[in-house]
C-alpha cells in the first residue's frame, strides 16, 4: 500500500506537471508589446502607418495630420461633389500619455464622426501582462466597444449608470479596473482634444482677470519666491537619455499681463509696448532656456508653422502657437535675472483663457525606450497661477472635476462601506479571540468556528466571486516597486477593494502575523479549507492525511523560493515577472473563470483544489509565494498565540494543527500559522489540554476547588500552592515554548538608561558588526566592511547621476546578503514582538534574512526618496 508521503509526492508531480505547461512558452498574439513604426510619432501620412479604416468604417480617404494635438480627416465618396468629411481619427499617444497598471500608455487609435460619436476604436499596443496571459486580450476589445454610438459630449464613467447624474456608466474588466479606468481618460481625452479644435465642442468662456496694480518692482528671487515665474525642468533619464550633470531642457515660464509682473520682467517701455500690440482678451507669456541642448521652438521658425514642442493648458482646454502668435523677447529687465540661450513671448488669443484662473505650461517631447529604441510621446507640465495678491478679489473658486478614482469610490460608496465594515469586523473578533477560545472546547469549537466559517464564505463568495478582490503576488511586486521608484496614489486607489484589503492585510500582518488574512480572509485560501471540510463531513475523511513532518519541513520553503525568484525578475522585468506569477491559481478562478481560459490554467486549478480534498490547504503551505511575501514581516509580529512550559512535553496541539506550524518543541512558527486557533481553544480547555486534565482529575480526587484558568493557560493556584506545582517535572526544565527560540538578551542592553538605549538600538540597525563576530569569522566581517564602503560609495555615484537603480539595487541586495552572514556570526539575535521591548530572542537564518531584508528594503525606499527631492534621482 502506497505511504502517505508516496501519496503526496505523486499528486506533487501532477502539480508541477500542470505548472510546467501552465508556464510553456506560447506565442505572443494581439497587440501585446506590439511593434509600431518607427517614425508614427512624426510622419505626416499617419494612416499611411496604420489601420485608419478599421475605426472608421466607410472612409475612403484620410488627410495628413493636422492641429494641435493633431489628428486627421476622414473623407467618403460624394457623387460628382466630391468627398464628403465624414469625421477625424486619433492616435491617442499624440494628445495623452495616461499611464495604465503596466506604467505605459496603451496605444490606441480612434474614430469619431462630426457630430462627436465614437465610431471606432482599436488598440494598437499595449504592456499590460494580466491581459496577456490574466485576461483576454478581447476583453479589453469589448470594453472598447461599449464606446461605440456614444458622444464625446457624454460623461462616461467606468462603473454603474447614474441617470439622475447625466453619467453613463461602461462595465469594468474584472481584475483590469486600473487598466480600464486609465482607458476611459484615453478615449475621453483624445476625443475631448479634437472635438474642442473642429467645434464640435463649443470652447468654454472664462472670466478675464482684474488686477491690482501696486506699482511695486520685483526683482527675479522675489518673483520665484511668491510663484509669479515658474520653473519646468526635464532631466536626461526621463527622456531615456544616459543621466547626465545637465538637464535636458530648463525653461522658466510667467505671465506677462498683470503689469507689476509685467513691468518687472520686461521693464517699463518693454511692457508697454507689448500692452500696445495685445487686443481686448489676449494674454501674453514668456518662456527663457536657461540650460539643455534642446530647443522649445521646434518647427515653429518655418512660416505658417506651429511651435510643436510647447502648449498651455487650461481645463481641458489646449492653446498652440503658430509664428503669428510668438514676439521676440530681447531681454529680461528683473534685477538677478538668469542668463538665457532661448526665448519667446507667446499670445494667446482665445477667450477661452484667462490668467485669473490655474494653467499649466507644458513640453512635449518624445520618450526612448532605452530597450528598444522605439519612441513614445511624453508630455512635461508645470502649473501656474498668479498669487492671489496680484488678483482683484483674490483667487476666483475653482470647482476641480474629481479625478477617476474618486468617481470610483463614489460610485461604490456602500459596497465599499460594507467591506471596511467586513474587514473592521474580522479583525475585532481576531482580538478578542481569547474570550471566543475560552467559551469553545475541543469538542464544540462553534464559538470561533461560526465566525470563522461565515468570514470563509464571505471571502470566498462576496470578496472572491462577487467583487473579485484576491489579492496577488503581483501587486506586492507592484508595491516594492512603487516604494522604490515612484509612489503613485491614484494607481493603487483606483481598485477601492483590494486598496482597503491591502491595508488589513498590513495591519493584521504586523500586529498578529499572516495568519489572519490567509487563514481567515483569502478567498482561495478559504476555498481550499472549505473543499477539505465539506469532503471530511462527507465521509472522505480516512482518505485525508497530512504530509509527513520531514517532507513538511523541507517543502514549505518552496513557497520562499518562488517570491523570491519572482522578486528577482521583476527587478529585470516587471512585464516577466507577471507572466510567472501565473503560478498563482487566483486569476483563473476568480478573475477570469476556469471556463475561459485555456486547459492547463483549469488542470493547475483542478489539481489544486483536488489535492485539497485529502491535504489541508496544501497551495497554502508549499507554493503560494503571496503567502512567503507576509510569512517574511510575520516573524516580528506584535502578538503571537499563547504557549505554557507543559507545550515542550505535550504534543496535543502538535497533533491537531493542520498547518503543522508546531514544533516538537511546542513552539508555534509564526510564519506557517494559519490561525485556525485550535492549539488556543486547547490551551484552556480543563478537558482537552492533557496537563489541565492531569490537574483537574487531582483537584477532583483530593475534593480541592476548581478555579478558574489564569492567562498563563493554569488553573489559578489554591493558596499556598503555586502555578509551578502544575508544571510536570519534565516540562520544567525543557525549552520555552512561548518564543519561537530561546531568549535572550545582549550584554550590552542589560540596566541601561532610556537616552543609552536608543543609541544603542540606533547602533543594533546600523551596525552588523561585533567584537564576537570579530574573533569567530574575522574574514567575513573584514569583507563585509569592504562590502559596506563599495554600497556606501554605489549610493554616492547614484546621487552624482553616474549609477542606474538597478545597478543600485544590485549593490543593496549584495550588501544585505552580506548583512545576515555577518550579524549570524556575532550579533545573532533578533526581537519578537514590539521593537520598543527588549524581547530578544536567538535568531534562525530565516529570522535574520527576514529581519535584514525587511530593514534594508525600508533605509533604500528611503534613500530613494531623498535623492529624489533633491533631484539627484528620477525614476
């Protein structure tokens, strides 16, 4: 007969065998990392380039590019008249680059007719992996149909329909809410963009401004200082240019209308003459080039031409100019004044602007993509608005559309209402799990298991199937990122539910361990417990096993390895490292469906959930790298479950845990733990934890009382007995069960004072070395000092701009591989529980790559971030 580890290991290999052709190599369709033209951004003919007919139907011909942002005619046959213009095609890359989850802009071309309708619209590229292997890539197709028919002049929203609101609402794609939101902005804001420069779309009529006039002078500092002149600055990197000591272009920009700016800029004659060549309505601004190889002016010497590189926004409104439009500026007469290789005064001549109101100056440029070559259209703005002292009546009101994400949340109000209300809940009853586990035995467990089995289906059903919110491997990837490089709100704000989820998860993550959120909350999680109870109460239980401890114990790390090797390639390629993360069944189950998806995405799901059926949670345990990612910061969790002296000796709960997080020593790994709170129900349990029963069947014996259970998991003493009396001999003098190893508590922290210990505790971070590691592993603690001072100086030529993030990274993630063998060999502890007690205990290897990584992954976020704010560092 087959042994239950021959067992697991066979049902093991139909894992791997699933997962093996779940992640074959299969051939890229679609317009995922399409290949586009080399020269679309600049050609005249841009359907020459591209499929123009295919989003306008019955168009014979098309113009070249015109206006700015440009887009081009649509013409059909009109008998012996001639064509007939029938309506415009745009390249969305021309008017807006909204970045979507991938961090790129999908590419799109769409058709309207003259009257503003949408007539066509097709994706021409996109970087967004979940739609390349998460979600077909026709979902993202019939999102885009639901555009169809419907006018520019419409306020559509990704959501519900709100009649009474005037807002039409467009179905999201399950699991790509970022992705579809940042789509609406694009099919709105190209068509918004062409619609307002061929009328169909009435331009809006501001207000002019009125100005108090005081006579005062400025000289230059003083107009920077209160905001009067504005600096616009584009660094090399953010062109995908080598990072150099020069920007690629420094422009300062202001407005030239109210006249003490004026007269302070231009001088007294200078401003009347300008004032003399302006109509009623027209404003004026100036532009310098104070450093860069890059010139603003573009084509906008030829005559006739447009300057192509500059704009002015307002609303959504946009103003070009044409050399009509543009005077010369000989000189800047502000006292301090920068000296200037490049200048222009620029005339706006539409009632649509007014300087009363916030603009935004903007260069438009083109990105490289320093792994391809290929070009992509960038935008780069600076907003302004003239101080309200400068103002007749201050400021006017201005009413701020609200972004998408908060049209979102407003949307959903009460079924976001009620999953914070949900994850509150949990996390109350979570806390008061002692009086639950006090009220339950170990043969009526229903006091936690009736909230735990409705919070199960709750997950599974509403949180999985309803509002698809499991979180993933991915979006920790997407978070280490973004803490690294560029912390971006609105991405993550975007999917309310799994924003709110990931803030439970980090919370309960931090106070309790991981176990909370994947032994209560996750839905596939929960979906795999509730197939191994239902097939237990259905008569299938002598078929359920649990994989032997030694497989146990080498398998679960399985799971670290997969993080890990997940995290290393993101670092490469985030677009990569999503494709591996389909090592997770999530997307197949919840997001997409097994019926939609291609066969070995369902086999790796059916193995999954069918191994279920005999081995408790076992995806949980031995695979899921979202679980190793929150195993890591749970080994420093706040509060653990309790453990009493006898769990060194008594096996009771070891026997009965089906995470099979409990040592022989009784000690529980935090880091395996799912919660299910078995081991505390026992730990109070007078007839299920063996030394309370021992204890009780003596008091009852000798007719003494029987008190109540103390928080220590013993019967409170009769005097003048002791708890120690309680303990059985050979548990007194075996490990501490109540850490996860033995305490411990460095000489140079015992009877110190409050201001020595911080320093001390600011020294224990900082510095990895010890007089004890010293004289045990003298060459690597010599080589991690030479380590040390190479990562120190990587981060100093980083700040200088000659070192790339990734080389950066590189050097950081050496550096703390280094770290942990360094404190392993001397300061070989770590704390349990809140970092303000001195809980220390010994620290395992787990515990101290864990401790070091999570510590230097915080110092770099926070580098990072300095050398960003002083400029030295652009993501």
């Amino acid at each position: 007969m087959p042994t239950h580890g021959s067992r697991f290991a066979a049902l093991f290999l139909a894992l791997l065998l699933a997962l093996t052709m779940l992640l074959a190599p299969r051939a890229h369709a679609g317009a995922y990392e399409a290949e586009l033209p080399a020269n679309l951004a600049t050609a005249p003919d841009l359907c020459a380039l591209l499929p123009c007919a295919e989003v306008f139907p019955g168009a014979t011909r098309f113009s070249q590019r015109k206006g700015q942002p440009p887009y081009v005619e649509a013409y059909g046959k009109e008998g012996s008249e001639g064509d007939k213009l029938l309506g415009y095609v745009m390249l969305s890359t021309d008017i807006t680059d909204t970045p979507a989850y991938s961090g790129k802009p999908v590419v799109t071309l769409i058709g309207m007719d003259k009257d503003g309708r949408f007539v066509g619209i097709k994706v021409l590229k996109h970087s967004e992996p979940i739609l390349l292997l998460g979600i077909p890539e026709s979902a993202l197709i019939n999102f885009n149909n639901q555009y169809l028919g419907k006018s520019v002049t419409d306020t559509i929203e990704v959501g519900p329909s709100r009649p009474d609101e005037n807002v039409i609402g467009v179905d999201a794609i399950s699991g790509a809410t970022v992705t579809v939101v940042a789509q609406n902005q694009v099919v709105m804001a190209s068509g918004a963009a062409v619609a307002r420069q061929t009328g169909i779309i009435a331009p809006t009529v501001r207000a002019q401004a009125r100005f108090t006039t005081t006579g005062q002078t400025y000289d230059w500092a003083q107009l920077v200082q209160m905001g009067a002149v504005q600096r616009l600055r584009v660094l090399p990197e953010q062109v995908g240019l080598p990072r150099g000591p020069e920007p690629f272009i420094e422009l300062w920009f202001g407005d030239l209308n109210q006249p003490d700016v004026g007269r302070s800029l231009l001088g007294k004659n200078g401003f009347e003459s300008l004032r003399s060549r302006l109509k009623e309505g027209e404003n004026a601004l100036f532009v310098i080039k104070t450093a860069g190889q890059e010139s603003f002016k573009g084509s906008g010497f030829v005559r006739g031409g447009i300057f192509d590189r500059v704009q002015v926004k307002q609303g959504a409104d946009s103003f070009t100019f044409r050399d009509l439009d543009s005077l010369n500026l000989y000189g800047l007469d502000a006292a301090g004044a920068p000296s200037y290789n490049e200048s222009a005064i620029f005339i706006i001549r539409s009632q649509a602007f007014s300087a009363a109101y916030p603009w935004k100056f903007a260069f438009l440029g083109n990105r490289v993509d320093r792994a391809t070559g290929h070009r992509s259209f960038a935008v780069f703005e600076a907003k302004y608005w003239l101080p309200a002292a400068l103002l007749e009546g201050g400021r006017p009101e201005v009413q701020e559309p609200d972004a998408p994400w908060v049209r979102i949340w407003k949307s959903q109000a009460l079924p976001i209402g009620l999953f914070a209300l949900l994850l509150v809940a949990v996390t109350v009853v979570y806390a008061l799990r002692e009086k639950l586990t006090r009220l339950s035995t170990h043969k009526n467990k229903w006091p936690v298991n009736g909230f735990k089995y409705t919070f199960w289906a709750l997950s599974i059903f509403w949180i999985g199937f309803g509002t698809m919110a499991q979180p993933s491997i991915t979006q920790v990837l997407t978070w280490f990122h973004s803490i690294l490089f560029q912390w971006t709100w609105s991405l993550f704000l975007s999917d309310p539910f799994i924003f709110l989820f990931w803030i439970f998860i980090i919370v309960t993550v931090f106070l309790f361990g991981r176990g909370l959120f994947c032994g209560w909350m996750c839905p596939f999680g929960s979906l795999q417990e509730a197939i191994f109870k239902i097939a237990k109460a259905i008569g299938l239980k002598r078929f359920q096993t649990q994989l032997p401890q030694k497989w146990h114990d080498r398998l679960k790390w399985v799971k670290y390895a997969v993080f890990f090797f997940l995290l290393t390639v993101s670092m490469f390629s985030m677009g990569l490292a999503e494709k591996l993360a389909e090592v997770e069944p999530f997307k197949t189950t919840f997001l997409v469906g097994v019926m939609n998806r291609a066969w070995p995405y369902g086999l790796f799901v059916a193995a999954i959930l069918g191994v279920s059926i005999f081995i408790e949670r076992p995806y949980c345990k031995y695979i899921c790298p979202l679980g190793a990612s929150l195993a890591m910061p749970s080994t420093f969790r706040w509060f653990g479950l309790k453990r009493k002296q006898d769990c060194n000796s008594c096996k009771a709960c070891a026997v009965g845990c089906g995470a099979q997080a409990i040592d022989t020593d009784g000690r529980i790994d935090h880091r395996e733990c799912l919660h299910c709170l078995d081991c505390m129900i026992l730990y109070t349990d007078t007839k299920g934890c063996p030394p309370l029963a021992k204890e009780r069947k003596r008091r009852e014996k000798d007719g003494l009382e029987i008190t109540p259970i103390g928080a220590n998991g013993y019967f409170i003493p009769i005097h003048p007995a002791k708890v120690e009396d309680q303990i059985a001999a050979k548990a007194k003098n075996g490990p501490d069960p109540r850490m996860p190893t033995a305490p411990t508590l460095p000489a140079h922290k015992r009877g110190v004072g409050a201001a020595k210990w911080l320093l001390l505790e600011l020294r224990d971070h900082l510095w990895p070395w010890s007089s004890e590691g010293w004289h045990s592993r003298r060459a690597l603690q010599m080589a991690g000092i030479a380590l040390a001072v190479a990562a120190s100086v990587a981060w100093v030529m980083t700040a200088l701009g000659h070192l790339s993030s990734g080389a950066i990274i590189g050097w950081w993630f050496g550096w703390s591989v280094y770290e942990a063998l360094i404190r392993l060999s001397g300061r070989r502890y770590v704390k349990d529980g809140p970092w303000w007690r001195d809980n220390y205990r010994m620290s395992g290897v787990f515990d101290m790559i864990s401790y070091v990584g999570f510590k230097n992954l915080m110092i770099g976020a926070a580098l990072f971030l300095a050398l960003q704010a002083l400029g030295s560092f652009t993501p």
